[in-house]
C-alpha cells in the first residue's frame, strides 16, 4: 500500500468519480482505475462501489476513509516540519480581505511583498470577498487568513480573531441636505433613521451585519435604498443627495473631499471591528503560520500607532 495509491482513494471519493478525480491528480482514468484496484487486491476488499453516474465508497470503504485522510494529513505534516527545521517555506497560502480593506492605514499588499521576498518559494493566492462568505471559507479550510468586517454574529469557536480596528459608524449626508436641529452636535439617533433612505455596503459585509443587529434591536428595519461594496463610492451617493450613507468614521477633511456631512450615530454608539481570523482548531501550514504572524504584527501596530 501506498500513500498515493490512499490519495488518489481518497480524490475519486470526494469528487464522487473518476473522471473528475483523474483530472484533479492530473491522470488517465483508466491509470487511476488500476491504481485503485490494486490497492483493493492488496486490502482484499472492495472500496468503491462504481455506479453508472456516481462512485461511492463500499461499507468497508467508508471505515477506511477516514484513517485514510489521517495517514495523508500525517504525511503532510512531516513534510512541513522538515521545511520549519530547514527553514525553507514552501507551500501556498489562501488569503482573504474584505473590499477596501487594503489602504494605506493596512496595507497588505506591502506585508505580502516583504512576505514574498524573505519566502519566494511560497505562493499566496489573494481573494476580495463579504465577512459571512470569508469566514464560512475559513471554516471549510478553503481560505488560511481572512481580513474580515465583524458582523455582530457569533463566530466558530474553531475561528482565532485579533481586532485591529474599531471605528463608529457615522451616517454621511449631503452638505445641503435638510439640518434637524438636534443633529447640531455632529450626532444623529439611530432611530432617526428609522424613515431614511439608507445607503449601505451589502448584505454580508461586517459594517451592514452590526448595523442591522442594532436595527432590529431597536425594532425597526432599515430602508437600504442603495447598496455598493465600496464606501467611496457610499459616500459619492450620499453627496448627490440620493440617501443618508452608513460608513465608518471619516475625519473633517475625508467629509468635505466627498462633499458630506458626518453624524456620528448615537443611542445607541455602534461600532465597526476589522479583524485578522484563522483557524485555530487544526494545524495551519508553516507558511501560513508565518503570514500569520507578520499580519498580526503589521497591522496591530498600525492599529496601535
């Protein structure tokens, strides 16, 4: 028996056959069809059962599957310890980050140069994406990092979160835009939102999750008049009069460059959370490790400083 005879086991039964799985390993089907029968002569048992448009694992496949799996994974650690004590990183890494993540206040693309750089073995393959559809992808061991927008939900508890931002949320309005006499303090009431067109990120992004929670306990539902992934573009929206944009704090300077007026929300205060996330219930890649660490240094510090 073979590692990769249990790996190719392995492939046919999660993509549920072999002409896919031949794909994937980069195969004949019919050179993967007799690796796996010769791995079923030496166990002396059937491991698949071959059906017309499926392949599924016999009863006898299904016991060995997992110790399957765990043979491979134990394989791979091996590998990567070797590559710590070598202190040559190979490998990939699958980073996350929400839409406009990357500013000059968290600049990741520099953290990955010098991460490219000291580690040119390692490829990193970078992925924009909502909160909720990142962090399901940590979960499903799809993504190693995530830079994500906090939502207000519970998280796995498997999930490992550092804060490295938080920011209250303002509702920005056009400069000539109708003054209420009590939004005089630079503050507006959540629930003097309650009527408004609202212009928001989309469902699914940290910023619109917390601020819908806070909605809800308030009870009332926001009216989401316009949604965009990117706040720059919220608060051009907002400067032509279209709504009231539900974006994170902007300094004086930020409002009058897009023409608005920021109101702090009040009553209650909500606030933002940007936050580095991976899994801390299963191993990462020593790769991913290091990534991990100079993200979590990089940023926290700017957050700090």
């Amino acid at each position: 028996m073979e590692l990769r005879q249990l790996r190719y086991f392995v492939t046919v039964v999660d993509e549920g056959g072999f002409t896919r799985a031949a794909e994937r390993l980069h195969l004949t089907q019919p050179g993967l069809s007799a690796q796996i029968r010769q791995l079923e002569r030496e166990l002396g048992q059937r491991l698949l059962d071959r059906g017309a448009r499926t392949v599924t694992p016999t009863e006898v496949g299904a016991a060995v599957l997992g110790h399957a799996r765990a043979a491979l994974a134990a394989a791979d650690r091996i590998g990567e310890t070797v590559q710590e004590f070598t202190g040559l990183l190979r490998g990939h890494v699958r980073l996350g980050v929400i839409s406009g993540a990357a500013t000059e206040e968290f600049d990741v693309a520099d953290v990955l140069a010098d991460f490219h750089h000291d580690h040119p073995q390692v490829g990193i393959s970078l992925t924009e994406d909502t909160a909720e559809r990142m962090l399901a992808a940590l979960e499903r061991g799809e993504l190693d990092i995530a830079l994500v927008g906090l939502t207000g939900a519970a998280t796995n508890p498997g999930i490992g979160l550092e804060v490295i931002l938080e920011t209250p949320l303002v509702a920005a309005v056009a400069l000539d835009a109708p003054t209420d006499p009590a939004e005089s303090a630079g503050t507006i009431t959540l629930a003097a939102l309650t009527d408004r067109r609202l212009i928001c990120l989309p469902i699914g992004t940290g910023l619109r999750g917390v601020f819908e929670r806070s909605c809800s306990a308030a009870g009332f539902t926001p009216h989401i008049a316009f949604e965009a992934a990117a706040p720059p573009l919220l608060l051009r929206l907002a400067a032509r009069g279209l709504g009231t944009a539900i974006v994170p704090a902007l300094t004086p300077a930020e409002a009058t460059a897009f023409g608005v007026r920021a109101l702090t929300v009040v009553e209650p205060r909500i606030y933002g959370r940007l936050a580095i996330a991976w899994r801390t219930d299963r191993p990462g890649g020593p790769a991913a490790k290091v990534l991990l660490g100079q993200l979590r240094i990089a940023l926290g510090q700017r957050a700090i400083g």
